[in-house]
C-alpha cells in the first residue's frame, strides 16, 4: 500500500492526474477507511498544485488576479490580459478555467466550452473544470454533451453538490423529472441547507406531479435564502398547478416585491388571476410584465386570450413589429402569430387571421412534429392489450372511491361538463391533471413498450394507490372529485380496471367544431402535436373514433357518452342525466354554472363564465374556404 501510494504521489507532481486517480480509488476501493489515499484524492481535485517556489509564487498571483476579475465581473479586461498569462503559465489549469468563466458570463459558450477543454486537458481530474464545460455545452445548446461532462465531473467527485444540481436543473429541461428528481435529491442530500438545488428539486417534483413534497422543497429554498425571487415565482408555479391559486399569488407578489422588473412572474401573476376570473386586474399584471419586458411575446399572447384589443391599437402594432424582426425565436413567433390571429379573428379580418393561425401552426409543428404512423401503431397495441387482457381483470376496490374521468378531444366541452359538475354542492374539481398517466407509467412503464401479461391486480393496485397519494395533495374537501383531462380518452382501459365504480364521462362535438378549436388553439405543452396541421388533426381524430369505439364494445355499460350539442340545446335534460350517471342528486346549481367561482385553467376560461350557450359550432364556417382538408377528411368514414 506504501508503494502504491507513493507511486501516486509522484505520479501526481509529474502531472499524471489520471493515473495518480486510478490508483487512489484502488486503495479506497480495497481500504475505505484510508485517510491517505482520500487526502490524495482530494487534492486531484484542487485546480493545478502550485507547489513552491518563485514560479510558483507568479502562478499564484495570477490566478488570484484573474480570480478577482471574474468576481467582480471585470470579463472583458480578464480576456485583455489571459493571452500573456496563458502563454507563460501553460501547466496551469485554474487559467484557462477562469477564461470560461469570463466568456460563459460575456455569453460566449462556445469560446467557454473551448477554454474550459483546456482546462480539463492540463488536469483531467479538475471537477469544477468539468462542471462549467457542462454548464457551457449546455448554454450552446449541446445538451446531451453537457449530460455526459455533469456525469465526468461526478464521477471524479462523488460528492460534488453543485454538478448534481447542475445536472438535474438539465434533465428537467429536458422533461425527464424522474432522473432530475434523482440528481437533485443527491444535492441535497449532500448539502441539506442548498436552496438553488432545493428550488430545482421542487421545480422536478411539482413537474411530476409531487405537490406536496414541490412546495415542501421550494418553502425551503425560500427560508433559506429569503431574497431568492426566481424560488418564490417557482413556488407561486407549483401551489397554483396544486390547485392552490390564491397561495400562488402571495408567492408571485413576494416575488415581485424583491425583483420589481422580474417580467415572467408578472406573466404568471397575470395568468392566474385570469384563471380565477378576474381579468380586468389579469391584464393590468400582464401590461406591468410588458413595461418590464416590451418584447415579452407570452404577455402580449396571454394580454390577447383575455381582452379585444384593436388590429390598429398599439399593441397589435407592437405584435407586429416584434414578429418582423429577422432573428425571433420560434416560441415568440409562435405565441405572437397566435395573438394576432385573435386579434383579426375578432376584427372580422378572416383571411389575415387564418394567415397568423397557419403560421403560428408551423412553427409549432416545427417544434413539436406529429408521427401518425407511430401513434396509430401505438393505438393498435393498446388495443391489443386490452383486447386479449382477462375480461374479469381489475383491481380490488378497498373502498377507495374514483374520482370523476371527463374525457374525449381537446376542446369538445370537456371543461364546460367539469364546470358543471363543479357547480354541484358536493364535488370539487381538479382540472387537468397527470395523475393517472404518471401512476400508470410508474406501475407499467411506457405505454408504447405495453404488453398484456404486465397487467395484473397488483399493477392495478398499485396504479389506484399511486393515483389516488397524487389527488390527495389537492386538498379536495368534498365527497367527489372530477379529473378532466381529454387525453385519458386513450386510457379508459386502466380506469375501468383500476377504478371499475368511477364514472368515464366522454364528451362529444361536432367533428369539425372540435378540429377548428383544435388548430386554432395553442397548447403550451406536449401530448397534442397533431394539433398544428389539418391533415393531422384529421388522422388522430380516426383513431380517437377507433379508440372510443374500440372502449365501449370492450366496456359495454361503463362509458358515459355527453353530446355537446344536445347539452347547450336543452341543458337540464343533459344535466339531470349526467348527475345521475355520477351517482349525484339533482343540484340546481348545476344549471348556472357560469355562476361557480374557481380557478379554470383551460383554453375556455372565459367561456364557462358565460351561460350555457348554443351556436358555437357553427363558428368553423367563416373559415370554411381555409378548411377544405379539415371538412373533407372528417367526412369520410372513420377506417
């Protein structure tokens, strides 16, 4: 051990860092308890020892030059000054490192990226090294990269909080929580009282639907460190997702009051007082986020959804200067084409509305591009599975009651029947919630991967338990709740079986009203790329009919069909029908729905604080010249 030790010792002086590494970990690995072999180690991870000496002194002074530099932000004199340093110092990491720092705070990640390589090259073991080289890769946009150099730093550096953090802040943005709550658990774990990885644990947990355990995190990262306002917005984001919207914006006005100018929590102030109703206060929030940030394309899209505002006025004009610039991101041209579609829309201006539409779709298109071939072959094997499952399959009751499935097409009435059902004395509502995909991808995996052996009543078991923790971090007060989310139309399958008692309400709409509100909406998230191309949105509407037909001859009795458009004709007939298919005594409320006060987070906002009303069908036929493909496609038979 004397011998191995010593060989990494002089390995290290002569620059072989990863050598020296290789043998210390062998040490450790056969003689945990070593405390030379850790001291060895940790000192690979120090930028480049300097040793002692008048070359060593000069080293010294020049990192700490540079260093200072950085600190105070003096970048551009740092990069005036690196060349010389560079050139007389080559065997000095921390040098070419403290250039990436400069450059990554100049906005250069690619010329960061570069000096940070250098860096790494002199001493490969250098974690913070690492670390940054991620931190850049990823600011150029080379995110699987950047995945792999927060992995090299860890693996030098075991406890190495901050690439930990750094990592999981990269797999959330990436949509892959489950790995990000991982990474950030670990940062946490090693440094408990660390509120930038506290809050991006909280950012991971809200996203997969942790609530409770979200806004556990994010009060942390706040009580930590009180100032940090992005926390606050955060943790505005996670209490109103849970439902929670007058607590989310006491945490958007605390973090307004620390940053004044802070234009996405002013957006997400605005959004939720629109969702409560209150859009004369929703639009001020949205033109003080306009005031911090005039080129904030989400508030002129947010401004657009809630007001009428002129084609002439000066916010359209803004709109549209802001969409001529040459070198705009495609979310700005995308939030700013569907603004102003609204805009002419409601000026009568159809061709110059559907103008903004087609191209507020491409761009999302883009974006997010739709494989029907991929989601066909995905429905086939869904039926497949369920088709061959065990007709008896389902998972033990216990007791537990289900909440209420609405489900059918985007914009079919899915939140006016939730609204409905809101208005009555003893449900409350939940919104659209992932709570029954996440549990059943925790219990089976990836729908796509299915197979019909992995159905069992444990997996089903496990799918009502997982589900019904989730609903229970909504702090629903009454006996019933709804669950509406259109989307669950394709996993009727897992709620019959799971929840054999719960009512599955489906919706239906005129087929072309439903493709005209589809293509002309935006949804911010994943899960409906057919909706930005006619044709599309005319191929996942056959499968939905294939899906829906396929449920109701495979649970013959279980599905609650509502007609759209026999509801806003003759409205308490429909009601009545509705309350009692959800095991509801007859509530007057119910008839007045625009009366219910609560947050709506939907597309239809504004509509369900309307009465109930008839005649929105017909709105596709001012647009009936644009939608050939849309009319012709969804009047063929279903294949």
């Amino acid at each position: 051990m004397d011998r191995s030790l010593s060989q990494a010792r002089a390995l290290a002086r002569k620059g072989d860092y990863l050598a020296a590494d290789r043998i210390y970990r062998d040490v450790l690995a056969r003689h945990p308890a070593n405390a030379r072999a850790a001291e060895g180690l940790k000192a690979l991870r120090d930028p480049t020892p300097t040793g002692s000496g008048a070359k060593a002194k000069r080293v010294r002074a020049a990192v700490a030059r540079l260093d200072r530099l950085v600190k105070t932000g003096r970048h551009q004199v740092l990069l005036a000054e690196a060349p010389s340093l560079l050139r007389d110092h080559p065997d000095a990491a921390q040098l070419p490192f403290l250039v990436g720092l400069a450059q990554l705070g100049l906005g250069q990640p690619e010329a960061a990226v570069a000096a940070f390589r250098a860096a790494i090259r002199i001493q490969p073991t250098f974690p913070e090294a690492h670390n940054n080289l991620a931190n850049a890769l990823r600011a150029a946009g080379e995110v699987e990269a950047a995945l792999a150099a927060y992995g090299e730093a860890i693996a030098i550096h075991p406890e190495f909080a901050e690439a930990y953090n750094n990592l999981g802040a990269a797999l959330s943005g990436l949509g892959r929580y489950g790995e990000a709550v991982a990474a950030l658990g670990k940062a946490v774990r090693l440094r408990p009282a660390y509120p930038s990885a506290l809050n991006n644990l909280g950012v991971a947990l809200g996203e997969y639907g942790r609530y409770g355990e979200a806004i556990s995190c994010l009060e942390r990262a706040v009580a930590l460190q009180p100032d940090f306002a992005e926390a606050h917005n955060n943790l505005g984001n996670t209490l109103r997702a849970a439902g929670r919207h007058r607590c989310a914006l006491a945490a958007y006005e605390r973090a307004l009051a620390l940053r004044p100018g802070f234009a996405g929590c002013a957006v997400n102030r605005g959004v939720t007082l629109a969702e409560l109703g209150r859009m004369e206060p929703a639009a001020d929030a949205l033109r003080t986020a306009l005031q911090a940030d005039p080129a904030s394309a989400e508030a002129y899209y947010n401004l657009a959804t809630i007001v009428t505002l002129a084609p002439d006025g000066p916010e359209a004009a803004a709109m549209r200067s802001l969409l001529a610039r040459p070198a705009i991101r495609r979310r700005d041209g995308i939030h700013l084409s569907f603004a102003l579609a609204k805009v002419a829309d409601e000026a009568g201006a159809i061709d110059e509305a559907f103008s903004h539409f087609a191209r507020a779709n491409a761009l999302r298109r883009a974006e997010a591009p739709y494989d029907a071939a991929a989601d066909r072959a995905a429905v086939d094997r869904l039926m497949e599975v369920f088709a061959t499952a065990p007709a008896e399959l389902a998972a033990p009751s216990g007791g537990a009651r289900g909440p209420i499935f609405i489900v059918g097409m985007p914009r079919s009435g899915t939140t006016l029947v939730e609204q409905i059902l809101a208005s009555h004395a003893e449900v409350d509502a939940a919104g659209e919630i992932l709570a029954l995909e996440r549990a059943i991808h925790a219990h089976l995996g990836p729908l796509e991967r299915l197979r019909a052996d992995a159905l069992s009543a444990d997996a089903l078991a496990g799918i009502q338990a997982h589900y019904l923790a989730a609903v229970a971090d909504l702090g629903a007060s009454r006996p019933f709740l709804t669950d509406k989310l259109p989307a669950n139309h394709r996993r009727i399958g897992f709620i019959a079986m799971a929840f054999p008692d719960a009512p599955i309400i489906h919706v239906r709409r005129d087929p072309v009203a439903t493709g005209w509100s589809i293509y002309k909406s935006f949804f911010a998230t994943r899960g409906n790329d057919y909706a930005y191309d006619l044709d599309d949105i005319v191929a996942a509407y056959a499968l939905y009919e294939a899906m829906m037909a396929f449920w109701h001859r495979r649970f013959p009795g279980q599905i609650h069909d509502l007609d759209y458009e026999r509801l806003t004709a003759a409205p308490e007939a429909e009601i009545r029908s509705l309350l009692a298919r959800c095991g509801l005594e007859f509530d007057a409320s119910c008839l007045e729905p625009h009366r219910t006060v609560r947050a709506v987070g939907t597309r239809s906002l504004q509509q369900v604080r309307r009465p109930i009303y008839a005649g929105s069908n017909a709105d596709w036929r001012r647009y009936a010249q644009h939608l050939k493909p849309l009319v012709d496609g969804l009047a063929r038979p279903t294949p």
